[in-house]
C-alpha cells in the first residue's frame, strides 16, 4: 500500500483566519482530532545550492485587492509561487490586521507566526531563499506593492507545503493559458472524487462516493458508512486503493471524516457558500454509481428549490438523477465549489421521482469540519 501521506493543499481562508485568531488572542474553534502537520514535499524546481537568490524588481504601488499572479509586469522565476503566495497570504490577512488594529510595524513579524500555527516551522521545514521570498512577497502586498514575481507559465504544479497551496492553479488552469471549459474544469475537479468502499473483516459490503478536501481528508455521508467497521478509498485516476480510517460522523447532518494516507499533490475540492445559491443555477454532481466495478460520472442539471429540509437538515433540491452509490458525492458549482453533499434520492425509491435529489447544504457541515478537521481544509474565499 502506498505510503504517502499529504497531497495539494491550500490555506483558505479558514485556516489563515484560525491563525490570525491565534495571533490577535481570539478564541479559535475547538478541537476534539489533531490532524498531523504536513511536510515539506522535494521542490523539483529548486536551483542548486549555488544559485543565488531571485533579485525583486522594484514594483509601484498599488490596491492589494486587485492583484493576481498574473498581474503585468510580474517576472516570472522558477521559485517565484513562493512570493507570489506570500503576496496572496497578506492581502488576506490585511483585513483582519486593519480589523484588528495591528501595528504596522509588527505586521511584518506576523509571517512566522501564521506559518507556525498552520502547521510549517519556517526555520527547519523551509529554506532560506524560500522563506525570504515569503517573506518579501508578504512585506511588499502589506505595503501596498504590486506584485513583482510570478511563477512560471508552463509550472504544471504547486512546489510549495500542501498547507500553502491552492492560490493558484497550474497546467491548463494556468494564467495565460487559455479559456477553460466547463469539461475541462470538471476533469480537473473529478480527480478529488473518491469511490468509498465499507464493509468488515469479511470483505467489502457497500460503496459510496466521498471527496478529498484537505490532506488525507475524505468527506462522506454518515449513512455511507454506518454499520461498517473497515473502510477503504479507491482514486479514479490509477484505482489505486488506499486503507481509510473514519476520523468522525454524525447523523445530523449526514456526513463522516475520513482520514487516508494519499499521494502527494493530489487534487482537492473547495467546501462553497451554499447560502450564496440561487434556484435555477447550474451544478454538476460527481459519484460513483449503482455497482462498484464502475467509475465516475458526471451529471450536470439545476438547483430546483433552495429552501427544503430532509431528515432535520437544510438541504438543495436538485434537478439531476441520483443512484445508489453516488451518497456522499460533491455537487459543485461552475466556479468549482462544493455548495452540496448528495444524501438521498427519490429515483431509488419511484422512478417517476428520479430527478427529485437532495444535497446537505455546506454551510450546515462547517461546525462539523471546524471540531474535526481543524480548518485543515479547502474552502471558498468569500
């Protein structure tokens, strides 16, 4: 079994918010499992000990707000995500500091102290030409300058902690490199989809689907596992099947935390806003119906009523043909977030009902995810 543990990551707004809050002396959300802290994965695009350190162009300033990583003017360099996310991490953090009424002075200071309550320990896990360039991009946006590094144009993946990623995307998804269709964007999206096996010491008894949302996190439906003392997850991509560990579950709403050693780099899916859903909107279910031997499927329809409640839980009406076998699954929006978890279909039931599907909303599984997983997830930058 392959022994890998963390894979692409990013810290979201929920998890520079829960440093922040240490940092200022908020109370952060409590915590019932320590997650293990992510190393460091090899950086295949460091230059060797000799090479020196990029030297920044001077940049203008300009408004934090709008600047991306593919802002004009930005000199791409093979180590440049580093600055670009340290740039990134401040402007999200700029709001609280204000909020919060920071010195300006001390803000610098602050970077270390985010990256320790993330879980990375700048002075053993991180190089010194990495932490610098860290460390200059967040200096630069919390004094208001453009951005002056950006990775490369043909980067095909994050070379930064899995607890830093997800501020940008690479490959196809990369800026400049062309429109993205809405296949292109659910390929992307499918390799975070899991088939989820359950059963006991006698062998496999059922199957959901689940989706990865942080390192070595899988998101279900509680009534996926339920009953099951043996639980095991199957990736689309090679159906490599890796031991799962359930983390946590509960009935209300329906959903379960699973933990799984994974490869690095791998795909995960962002938990949305569903109170940001509108009725008639397009959204694309992904799972793993009906038998086990097959693989995922997608089926896109529309959200037919945002004000439903099933089994004491708020929940989308969805417009799309649901199976057995695709519980668990993500309902993810065009923008590709997750603003649903399917838990039930009529179609099992009356066929005539087949496209009268419920979703949990996620916004009713963030309290679950907070005591869980420890903000040591994706979700929507609001």
């Amino acid at each position: 079994m392959p022994t890998a543990f963390h894979h692409a990551s990013r810290a979201l707004a929920s998890a520079i918010l829960l440093a922040l809050a240490l940092l200022i002396h908020l109370q952060p959300p409590a915590s019932v499992h320590a997650l293990e802290s992510a190393r460091v994965p090899r950086n295949p695009y460091a230059p060797p000990p000799s090479a020196r350190t990029p030297t920044l162009p001077t940049a203008a300033a300009t408004t934090p707000s709008t600047l991306l990583a593919s802002t004009p003017g930005a000199t791409p360099d093979p180590l440049g995500e580093w600055y670009a996310v340290g740039h990134r991490m401040a402007q999200e953090a700029m709001p609280y500091y204000r909020t919060f009424a920071v010195a300006e002075k001390d803000i610098g200071k602050r970077l270390t102290e985010v990256l320790s309550a993330l879980g990375i320990k700048a002075d053993t896990q991180l190089k010194n030409t990495e932490l610098k360039l860290l460390q200059q991009g967040w200096d630069d946006a919390a004094a208001g300058r453009a951005l002056a590094l950006t990775y490369p144009p043909d980067q095909d993946r994050s070379i930064v902690p899995p607890a830093l990623r997800g501020f940008f995307r690479f490959g196809k998804s990369s800026p400049g490199a062309g429109v993205e269709t809405l296949a292109d964007k659910a390929a992307e999206w499918k390799k975070a989809v899991v088939k989820v096996a359950t059963g006991s010491e006698k062998g496999v008894e059922g199957h959901g689907t689940g989706f990865i949302i942080g390192p070595g996190l899988v998101l279900t439906n509680n009534h996926v596992v339920d009953g099951s003392t043996h639980f095991a997850v199957q990736l689309e991509a090679d159906n490599t099947i890796y031991d799962a560990t359930l983390i946590a579950k509960q009935a209300v709403p329906d959903v379960a935390l699973l933990r799984v050693q994974l490869p690095e780099d791998h795909a995960v899916l962002p938990i949305g806003i569903s109170a940001q859903c509108r009725e008639l909107e397009e959204v694309i279910m992904v799972g793993y119906p009906q038998f086990i031997e097959l693989s995922a499927t997608y089926v896109k329809g529309s959200i037919s009523s945002t004000n439903r409640v099933f089994h004491d839980c708020e929940v989308l009406q969805l417009d799309i043909r649901a199976n057995p076998g695709n519980s668990g699954g993500p309902v993810i929006s065009t923008e590709g977030n997750v603003v649903g978890i399917l838990t039930f279909g009529f179609g099992a039931v009356d066929p005539k009902l087949a496209q009268f599907t419920f979703a949990i909303k996620t916004d009713t599984v963030i309290p679950f995810l907070e005591q869980h997983a420890r903000g040591q997830y994706s979700r929507q930058v609001e």
